[in-house]
C-alpha cells in the first residue's frame, strides 16, 4: 500500500492549535484537511440545521412545489416512482410520508429489478395512468428516463424529476426537473437522491406554512430516512450531506418507528447509538438485499409501516434476504474470477474489466463488480445476458471518473447511467467485444489510476500523540467519503509484541509497541499472514474508529505496518 501524506502549512497548523486551544497535532491534522481559519472548523463542528442552504436554491425546485400544491389543491392522486435500492427506497419513503400527512392520495412504485432494471419504464408509467395518477414525482431515478417520460406527456401524466445522477446530454421532457448538478452552488457536494427529495419536503412544507397550514408531521424527524439512504449511497460527508447525516443518525437511533426500530435490533448491539458503519454495512445490505432478489416491495413496506408486529415479519423477511444475497455474491464472485482468470488479463497494460455471463443475477452485479476492482484495480463492468439483452453493471477504483469515460459510449449502448464511481448500462449482447474495446480506449483518456492502494495520511505522530488526540478527532465523526477517519502514522516504533489475535487468529494480529515510556496495543485485521514481515522495530499507520464491539468508544486499528527506511 501506498502512504501518500496530505501536505499543510505548519505555520497555520501551529494558529489553528493555538486559536481552538488544541493539541499541535489537531492542528497538523486540520490543516492537511484544508482547514485554514478558525470559523470554518467550528461551522463543521456545529452542524447546525439553520447552515443549510434554502430549499428555493436547489433548481427546478420552486416548479415542482407549485406543481404539488396544484395536485394537492385539486384532490388529486399523486405518484412517487422510486429506485430499487436503499437510497431511492429512503426517498420514496419520506416523500411519502410527508404527501400523506399533506392529506394527498398517494401511489407508490419501484420497479423489480430482475424483471424491469433500473429507473422509470414506459411500463411502469403506463401502470401509474391506469391506476389514476394525476401527477408523477421520481425519485433518484428519472434523469436519464427520456423516453419514460415522454411517455407520461403523452399521457397527460405531468412528471417532477426528483435526482440526484449526472445529467445526460438531452434532458427528459418533464414538467419539473430538480437535479443539484442543474447548478445553484450544489453542484460541488451534491446530495444522495433522499437528500433532494428531501429538499422538496422541505420547500413543500415551508409554503404551506406560509398559508398557514401545519402539517402533522416531524421533517426534522425523516432525517433518519436521509442519513440511511445518504450513507447507503456513498455520498461525500461534507457540506450539506455532513449536517443532514449527522442529525439523521441521532433519530435513526432512537425512534421508535416500528421499521426502524425493527431493523435498529438486528444491526446494533445497544440502543442509543448508530454508526455510519451500521448503516453501511447493516441497515442498507437488508434493505438492498429485497431489491436483488426481486423483493423490493419489503423493504419499502418496512419503511412506512405503522404496525410494529408487520414491521418485525418484514425485519425477518429482509433477514433472510440477506442471507441469500451473501451465498449467491459467493458463487457469482467465484464464477466471475475464473473468467477473468481465462482470460488472461494483462494487468499492466489494462485499463479496465469488462466480464459477462449468460443468466447471472442482475442484483449482484455491482457488488461483484466492486469485488473485483478492488481486486484488479481497474475500473470493472459485469454484465448478465438474458432475453437478448445484456444488462450490465460498473464499479470504479479511486481517481477514475466511470461515468465520464462510458458517457462517449452511447451510440454503442440501448442506455447508460450513473457517477463517477457507479454505473449501469444495457446494450445489445453482439456489441459486448465491442463495448468492451471501447471502453478500454475510453479509458487511455483519463489519467491512469493507481497500480498500488493509496493510503491518505493526515499526520506523523508519536506513541504519547495518539492518547491525547483521539477524543478531540473523534468528535469530527461521521466519517465517510469525502470525510475519511483521521489517518496517523508512526514511524521507526519499536516493537514488543507482533501475535495472532485469540480469536480468528489465523486472520487478525495483535500489534504491542514502546517508545520506552509508552506501551499500546493495535489490532489489525486481516493482517496475520503478515506477520513474518515485522522485525524489531517498525512504521506504523493506524486509523481512527469511533466504535468498538458495538459501543462508541474511540480507539485506532493498524491498517498498515512498513520496514523502516534506513
């Protein structure tokens, strides 16, 4: 792995310690994160709700509240088509519940994976007439629906755009269109698709404020919803996202919502207390986990159910889903492997993985797909072919924009969408091999990511350093992409004790040092079959964690160990 040390400016580092009253080493740490006068560290630090922008910034946004409040005035059904994943079901959610509490008729739809793919169909527009929808809102899908929507015009469905993905180079023909890459300063951090839907809850229930009309609803209590769909979709921390999740985990934490509660006691170990690791690797794969699998319904219904006996059943369902989900990744990771091994892929020259296979599961694509990037480094593509269609699925590697490389593919492909780390496509299975040697040439076009792992270092620091920085780092958390954990590193440490953890030890090691006056302890995992590496006396890069077994409780875990340089 490759330590690759944030630069900072001393001198400002030595004034920020000083002005904050913080250690020296605080104010190394940030300085390197870009931090150069005093208000901006305590604006991060206050996370206040009143530091939001308006919701009237967000473009389109004004649109789209007139055009609610004209559905709403006229008794009229509205529709909410959301994605299949945790993001866009937390959007679906909270639109929902705040329409409903506005007194609306309210229908909701999110497509079937397996069956339909990703974003807003003619089918399922077609399904939303027919049932009476007067008015359509999508949410975090929409933007790259062109002919979906068109199809609603047709049918005299007004639709309002609701998302958050990069814009195409022709804009869907909606009534509303209400995108933080539209500009209005959001364009820099922009929101998860929750965060926009939110933004429209918020303008909403602002203007009928103004016409008097409270609603019985708490939005400030849907953060919950914006911190799980947030964190579920690897948005960046910082700006607005960093205020919203952070008031959004202390209410996924405690209310007592009958699904969220449900889901709470089978993420965390106690109460009172959720982590962005919770979310990311607890409530968001059982909420995506229906969706694989065909069964998004269950995970929307969680959401917004009033019934905590129906909320406990669905828990068990999404349980279970999870399970599956895991043991059928395996197999497709394996299968995924041995055709990237055939192929003899020339790591050195490659730029990119394009795989695909005959009937591979459509919901596990991405998740394979991030496997093996992280594997390869290399931006990868899986696709599954089924029916006449190749459906395909991308995951990228730190410094490669995906989308920017597979926006010059279009004519190659039926439809394509997505960000700089996640993409989707379909195109026709005879022009794969040439898909895949377009994509290749796509790629020459950009920078070269990285042969080797970086690893961001924040700080050089000594044994005594870490004990009187951490709980002054750790009230920075969340942190996330965007807002990683502080990174220290300690070098030419000598060491007393390199073993095997007690438990999992063939895994995880247990790392003793002594600077002769202090001694501490670091685990690493995954870092056992390592340990013929450690001599006596080694560098040292540990990482800031603001959880352990369960509880909140700072400490540092041993990410990577070198030889030091003579």
């Amino acid at each position: 792995m490759l330590w690759k040390y944030r630069p900072f400016d001393p001198d400002r580092a030595r004034l920020l310690a000083r002005n904050l009253s913080l250690p020296v080493k605080c104010g190394e740490f940030l300085a390197a994160r870009g931090f150069s006068e005093e208000w901006q560290v305590n604006n991060f630090l206050s996370g206040d709700l009143k530091k939001l922008p308006a919701p009237e910034t967000m473009p389109g946004l004004d649109n789209g509240v007139r055009l609610i409040l004209e559905a709403l005035d006229s008794d009229k059904t509205i529709a909410i088509a959301g994605d299949y994943d945790a993001d866009g079901l937390t959007a679906t959610a909270l639109l929902y519940r705040v329409l409903k509490a506005a007194g609306a008729r309210v229908l909701t739809r999110v497509p079937n994976r397996l069956s339909e793919g990703y974003g807003l169909s003619v089918t399922a527009v077609t399904e939303l007439k027919e049932e009476k929808a007067d008015l359509l809102i999508t949410v975090d899908c929409g933007i790259s629906d062109f002919e979906a929507i068109k199809k609603a015009g047709e049918l005299d469905l007004p639709t309002i755009v609701t998302d958050h993905h990069r814009l195409p180079p022709e804009l869907p023909p909606a009534a509303a269109i209400i995108n933080p890459h539209l500009g209005g300063g959001w364009e820099e951090n922009p929101l998860a698709g929750v965060g926009v839907a939110f933004m429209l809850a918020w303008g909403l229930i602002r203007v009928l404020k103004n016409r008097g009309r409270e609603l019985n609803i708490s939005l400030v209590e849907n953060l919950a919803l914006v911190a799980l769909g947030t964190i579920a979709d690897v948005a960046p921390l910082v700006g607005p996202n960093r205020i919203l999740v952070t008031h959004g985990l202390n209410f996924l934490a405690k209310l007592n919502w009958p699904g969220l509660k449900a889901l709470r006691k089978r993420v965390i170990k106690k109460e009172g207390y959720v982590s962005v690791r919770d979310v990311g690797f607890g409530f968001a794969p059982r909420l995506n986990a229906a969706g694989r699998l065909g069964e998004t319904d269950v995970a929307l219904d969680i959401l917004i159910t009033e019934n905590h006996a129906e909320a406990e059943r669905l828990a068990e369902k999404l349980e279970n889903f999870n399970r599956i989900r895991l043991k059928n990744q395996n197999a497709l990771l394996e299968e995924a492997l041995e055709q990237l091994a055939e192929q003899e892929l020339d790591i050195i020259s490659a730029r990119t993985v394009v795989l695909a296979g005959e009937g591979w599961a459509k919901g596990l694509l991405g998740l394979v797909a991030s496997r093996i990037a992280e594997t390869t480094m290399r931006p990868t593509i899986l696709m599954t072919v089924e029916g006449g269609l190749a459906t395909g699925s991308g995951r990228s590697v730190p410094g490669f924009n995906l989308f920017q490389a597979l926006d010059p593919l279009r004519d190659l492909c039926k439809s394509v969408g997505g960000h700089a780390q996640a993409a989707g496509l379909k195109i026709d299975p005879d022009k794969i091999d040439a898909f895949r040697e377009a994509f290749e040439r796509s790629a020459r076009n950009q920078d070269p990511p990285e042969a080797e792992p970086q690893l961001e270092v924040d700080l050089v620091a000594n044994l005594p350093d870490l004990e009187q920085i951490l709980p002054v780092l750790a009230k920075l958390e969340p942190f996330g992409p965007g807002h990683p954990a502080p990174v220290a590193v300690l070098k030419n440490v000598r060491v007393l004790e390199a073993v095997p953890t007690k438990s999992n030890g063939d895994q995880h090691m247990h790392l003793r040092l002594y600077d002769g006056l202090t001694k501490v302890g670091f685990v690493g995992f995954k870092l056992a079959p390592r340990l013929h590496e450690i001599g006596t006396r080694v560098d040292v890069a540990v990482q800031l964690e603001t959880e352990k077994f369960g509880q909140h409780e700072p400490s540092w875990r041993l990410l990577d160990f070198k030889t030091p340089a003579v």
